[in-house]
C-alpha cells in the first residue's frame, strides 16, 4: 500500500512554483516568436501562460492536505503540501494504456484515430461522473452536514471512493451518446473498446492496491493473507467490527438464537479470544456492543503514533449496553490482520479478461460480441469476488452486495446481446483497410 507516491511541499506551492512557471513561460513565448520571427505564436500562448499562473496564484496554495502537527500532535493540523496519490496515478496510467490499445485496433478497422481519443475522453469523463455516483448512493448514509459539506465531501475523490460498476455505467452511456451523435457505428467500436476498458480497469485495480480500498476479508491463509498498515481502510474497518482486537462478531445478525439487539448496539460479540486487547478492556462474549473512535481523524492518527512514533491521546471506544470500555490507540497493532488479496486477484482477472478478449476478435460473428462476452465474463468473476470482500454491505434486505445485484442483471443484458444481436456488417472502408492478418475481413 502506497496511498501518496510523493509530496510537493506547501512551501513550494506558495510562490516558488508560481515563479518557475513565470520564467518557464517566458522563455517558452520568447521562443515562440523567434522562432517565426513575428508574434502571433506568442500571442497565442499568452491565454495559457495567464491561466497556469492564476493557477498557481490563486488554486495551488489553497489544495495542500493536511496533517498531524508533531510539534503538536493532539492540536490543530498544518498544511504539508500537494500529495500526488498513486490512486489517481494508476488510473491516468490506465486510462492511457486502454485508450492506446484501442487506437491500435481502431486504426486497423478503419476508424479515424481522433474519433476514438475523442470517445476515450467524454467516457472518461462520464466514468468518472458514474462511478462517483455510483459509490455516493452506496454510501450515502456516510455523507452528512449542510449541502456545502456534503457536495464538497460528494465530490472529494483523493481518498478514492469510485465504483467500477458506475464506471462501466457512466462509460458506456457516455460513449453511446457520443457514438450516436457522431454516426459511429456503436457496437463494432464496442468491440474494439472493450480490451482497453479491461486493461485500464486491471492497472485501476493496482491503484486500488495502493489506496487500501476494495480489499478483502480476513484470510486464514497465510501464503495470500495481505496485512495493511495502521490507519488503512482495512485497518479501521477491522477495528469498527472489533476483529482487530479480538471479537469475533456473529455474521448471522438474524439468527433467532441471539438475544434481542439494544437500539445502540452493531453487532454481537459471539466470542473473545484469550489475551487479546478486547478481553484486556474487559468485553464480554455473547453481548451486543458497538465500537468508535474517540477522534474524528483515527486514519492520520493511526498512521503518525505507528509510522512516526507520536504519542495522541485517542482511543477506541467500545460500548456494550451501559458499560464503556477503552483501547488506547498506542495498544493497537501497527498492521491489520492478513485480508484476501482482492485488488490483486480483481487486477489479474481483468488482465486475462482482456487478453482472452483480444484474442477473441477476429472470431466474432456479431458485432457487439467481443463486448457482450467482456461484460458476461467480468460480471460472473466479479459476483465471485464479492464473496471474499467486505468493503460493501448486503442490500435490499439480502447477504448480496449493490455489485452483485448489478452483475446479475449485466450478465443477462450480455447474454440476450452475445444471442441476438445484430448481425456483423462491413462497410466498404473496414474491407479496405482492415488489418490483413485480422481474420475478420471479409467474414459475414
């Protein structure tokens, strides 16, 4: 896990970077109208050199992060600078290396390159839109305040929060509208779009890896069981279901043999292992109880008392019907316990995912099919990988996830596509240039 790749310091956001960009600029103006010989180059750069360095001017001191104080760990947070995440730099990585293998394919079918960078940036756009729509239905009970704090907080993706599903579903409307409107015809660049998706979404999932979100339930098996630092989504989410200290909840919640549940409790502690740091707190087995933080920020907390040695008075707090009892956060742990590596296994399943899907191509008999059979089979290892994550809770009164739900009505969209879809037709312009070693051209 790598949530920030590196940091650019808040000082340097408070002029230095301003002033390079004034010289930079100036140099690349002056070369400009050299290099013709009469201004108009120039003049053409100005807009851009006036619009980075209000960027720099107005924005960039103002988008640092904060974070601990260690000259004051338990008071106000201090800005630290620009933290370039590897989450957004996995995704940049994705994006451009599904959009270049679309291209490559695109070109030898006859389509004009622009087109399809064109398409690759209003899906981009539209992906981001649907998956970050996708998760704040999720997860709306999580966003509250006054309509500034929650749109601030919808629209805050340094911390990740975008669902591959909302992605797939603001993508391909996006794309559709775009297709439709340009005269494109829809499924046959369905078809060469669908193995690029798949490798953006397997590089996505590296940065998924990094960012320490989408990840997996405890593993009992020590060869794959991935451990992740303090303060980690998977950390305080072992923490909020008491695993992490030692409470063993009921995963049945229904079960007519538990006891009725108090207003404020969460879950049901079935059993507490010996010596552990819940049974030192003095929880009970076989009781309702409910757990939080004594802090509003545990996340940077955590990771400064474990990563850098500072001492917080913050702890967990854990409630079982009028009796409280207390972990200190310097008692925790400084790494969760071993999770089933998700983000890697979603990664390689969408790698092979599109392998199979390039290699399906040419054999296609309708056009739509290479994209019908990409969804089916990426819905189905998705329902399955479901199973072993715990970052999604079961809805509509069922055990099955939001994306497992989805799966099911995808996989049968993708089946009544991949059957009765229409026939392939080849213009005029495909038999012309189609690749010759695509064993496609001139296929029915």
């Amino acid at each position: 896990m790598q949530q920030t790749l590196f940091l650019v310091p808040q000082s340097w956001l408070e002029g230095p970077l301003l002033i390079a960009w004034l010289v930079l600029g100036g140099v690349i103006m002056a070369a400009l109208a050299l290099r013709k010989g009469q201004p108009a180059d120039a003049f053409s750069f100005l807009p851009i050199y006036i619009v980075v360095a209000a960027i720099f001017y107005f924005v960039a001191p103002r988008v640092g992060i904060t974070d601990i104080n260690p000259a004051d760990p338990n008071g106000p947070e201090i800005k630290v600078g620009l933290a370039i995440r590897g989450y957004g730099v996995m995704m940049l990585a994705g994006i451009f290396a599904g959009v270049g293998l679309s291209v490559y394919r695109g070109q030898r079918q006859g389509f004009d390159p622009e087109k399809i960078i064109t398409l690759a940036f209003w899906m981009c756009i539209c992906g981001v839109i649907g998956a970050r729509l996708f998760y704040v239905i999720q997860k709306r009970d999580q966003f509250s305040g006054s309509i500034p704090e929650m749109l601030g907080e919808m629209i805050n993706m340094t911390q990740g929060g975008l669902v591959v599903y909302g992605s797939l579903i603001g993508a391909t409307a996006g794309g559709a509208f775009y297709l439709w409107y340009s005269k494109i015809p829809m499924l046959r660049m369905a078809d060469i779009a669908m193995p690029g998706m798949l490798v953006g979404l397997a590089l996505g999932r590296i940065g998924c890896l990094m960012n320490g979100c989408c990840f997996g339930g405890v593993c009992d098996i020590p060869q794959i069981a991935q451990p992740f630092p303090a303060g980690s989504p998977p950390y305080l989410r072992q923490i909020e279901t008491g695993e992490l200290l030692g409470i063993r909840p009921e995963k049945t919640l229904t079960s007519d043999d538990l006891p009725i549940r108090p207003e404020a409790a969460e879950r049901y502690a079935k059993s507490i292992l010996p010596g552990s740091l819940a049974e030192q707190a003095g929880v009970r087995p076989e009781q309702w109880y409910a757990i939080g933080f004594t802090s509003n920020r545990p996340d940077k907390e955590l990771r400064a008392i474990k990563q850098r040695g500072l001492t917080i008075d913050s702890s967990v707090a854990i409630s079982q019907g009028d009796q409280w009892h207390s972990v200190p956060f310097n008692d925790l742990p400084s790494q969760s316990l071993g999770v089933y590596p998700t983000q890697i296994l979603a990664a390689i399943n969408a790698a092979l995912l599109a392998a199979l899907l390039w290699w399906y191509f040419p054999f296609r008999r309708r056009n739509g099919q290479v994209f019908a059979l990409g969804i089916i089979l990426y819905s189905v290892t998705r329902f399955c990988l479901e199973l072993i994550r715990r970052d999604e809770a079961g809805q509509f009164g069922t055990q099955l996830t939001i994306s497992q739900w989805v799966s099911l009505i995808v996989v049968l969209g993708g089946v009544l596509l991949f059957v009765a879809g229409p026939r392939k037709q080849q213009d005029s312009l495909e038999r012309r240039v189609a690749d010759p070693r695509d064993r496609s051209a001139g296929t029915a």
